[in-house]
C-alpha cells in the first residue's frame, strides 16, 4: 500500500500525512483506528503501549 492509498483511506492531505510520520501532529482516534485496520494491528501497538502487533484476540 502507498502512502497516497494511506492517505485516502484516513481522508488526510499530504502534508498532514507527512506531520504525522514525523511526529509533529498527532493522527486523530479515527484516523488511529483506521490506521489500526489498514496494518491489522492495534492502536495500542501503533501508539507504543506494547510490542505485540496483535495482543487482543478477535
């Protein structure tokens, strides 16, 4: 997947995109949980509170 592809899937510009990948702005909960379903991982493992990509069973 392409960052573009990330980035419309999130609904965020380039820029923002950019901001969030060098931690100068913070992705919203619902970008979070997109991001979450994109990588098929949790927001506990995107935001660092563990290192298990996938902690929770579904």
């Amino acid at each position: 997947m392409t960052q573009l592809q990330i980035q419309m899937k999130i609904g965020i510009d380039q820029s923002d995109y950019s901001k969030i990948e060098r931690g100068l702005r913070y992705p919203t909960i619902d970008q979070l949980i997109a991001l979450a379903e994109i990588f098929d991982t949790s927001i506990d493992y995107i935001v660092g509170l563990t290192d298990e990509k996938k902690p929770y069973p579904r």
